[in-house]
C-alpha cells in the first residue's frame, strides 16, 4: 500500500494504491525497504528443500522489477 501525503491511496501504485504479494509454499517477508529513488525491496526467506534467502525488487509503480544488481541491494 502506498499513500499520498493528504493520506488518500495513491491510484498510481499497483492497484488502487494497493500490491498484494502472495507467498509461495513457506516463504515469508522478514524485510521491507524504500529506496530513495521510490523503489520497493522486500526481502525474505523460504524454507523450500534447504533454506533459501530471496529479494523482490519493486518499481514505483509497484510492478517486480526484472533488474536487481548488487549496487540496489
């Protein structure tokens, strides 16, 4: 969810202002980040076979960016 500085939904932001992201088999969100540039890193972990560590990277529109290098992180 993103909000105008009035406190409205910002229309502007995945849907109605609203990004739903639903995990997968045992994921969970441990992190959440707001670049500076208005860019979304949510981080997590998956216990899928061995345990696994993932980063989604946002845009500000809230789509998934298909880019993350390690300067983003």
């Amino acid at each position: 969810m993103r909000l105008l500085p009035n406190g409205a939904l910002d229309p502007t932001f995945g849907t109605g202002g609203i990004v739903l992201i639903e995990p997968v088999a045992d994921e969970r969100v441990t992190d959440l980040m707001v670049e500076p540039d208005g860019h979304i890193l949510v981080g997590g972990d998956a216990a899928v076979g061995d345990h696994r560590q993932f980063i989604v990277r946002r845009l500000d529109a809230g789509v998934p960016s298909m880019q993350l290098s390690v300067s983003a992180v």
